[in-house]
C-alpha cells in the first residue's frame, strides 16, 4: 500500500473516531493503554513501555523514557512532557502500529543546546528540547517525508523536516512547520 493510501486511511480511522459520542470515547479511553518503544541512535539503549493507562500517565514509565530521553552528551536527565510522549504515540500509530521509533536528540541541556547553536544554523537558542518538549525521529521502514506528513496533520505543535539529516523534529510548542 502507498504511503499516500495508508496516510489517507489512517486519517479516516481518526476522523471515524472523533465521531463517537463523547461518552463512548470516553469509555475506550478507560480502557486504552498508550505504549511506545524507543531506541536511542547515541547510546544504542532501547526501551519498551506502557507509559499511559486507566487514563493517566504512569509515573514509572515517565521516569524511564525520560531517563532513556536524557541529552547524551552530558547524561543530564531531565522530565518529558507527558503530552509529547501522547504525540509520538499518535504519530507512530498512524505511521504503523508499534514501529519503533528512532531518538536522534531528546532532552538537550542548555549548555549541549548552546555548543550545538554555535556550530549549526537553524538551532534554537531557547530550544524546545531543554524543556523536555521537542524530539528529533526518525521511523526506519517508514517514509520521512509520510513521517512529517503525519506530524504536520495532528496540528499539535511544531514540525521541522531535514530530509539530509533523515529526522523529523517534532515539539508540543505552537503550530508552525519548517
């Protein structure tokens, strides 16, 4: 199936989903689990985990992913949003149920984030990343520019594409795209 299909698909699926009644999405809700698995391309560390159930986000599993999340150059750990883990679910979903999902950068502390700002254009001096908020992906086995295409549809924040670097940067800051 093209990736145009599954793209135009799984946008059905969601749209159908949205058409339940609020109280029947809100009984699936109840019962649905939110779950992602990771590999950090850095420290080759790989992490499979539940980290959403009976409608709230476990503490354990936020704790791990941050942990595998940290910024690699200074092993700092600090908390990711829970609503960016609820994005990345929903992208890697639409992309193909449980591909795992390539980490390129995560938390970035502010000292990793100011050496990057100064050898790269295009890095955010005030970078979602040092917020626990941004994260760069990639989904092997699975078109970036479908990847992007996916991101960008959700509208929940901002997308950034480098086809050369093969990442999609992906943040819960405003809706804008580069």
């Amino acid at each position: 199936m093209t990736d145009r299909r599954r793209f135009l698909r799984n946008s059905a699926l969601l749209g159908a989903g949205l058409c339940l009644p609020a109280t029947s999405r809100a009984a699936l809700a109840g019962r649905q689990t939110k779950s992602l698995k990771f590999y950090h391309i850095h420290t080759g560390e790989a992490l499979t985990r539940v980290f959403w159930a009976n409608g709230q986000y476990l503490p354990d599993a936020l704790m791990d992913i941050s942990k595998l999340l940290r910024d690699h150059r200074t092993n700092q750990v600090s908390s990711i949003a829970p609503e960016l883990l609820s994005l990345l679910e929903r992208i890697a979903s639409l992309v193909g149920t449980g591909d795992t999902v390539h980490v390129i950068s995560g938390y970035r502390s502010p000292e990793t984030n100011r050496i990057l700002a100064d050898q790269f254009d295009g890095i955010a001096k005030h970078s979602l990343h040092m917020g626990g908020k941004a994260i760069d992906i990639r989904i092997p086995g699975r078109d970036l520019t479908n990847v992007r295409n996916v991101a960008l549809s959700l509208r929940s924040g901002g997308v950034g594409f480098y086809p050369k670097s093969q990442f999609v940067h992906v943040d819960i800051g405003r809706v804008r795209s580069w």
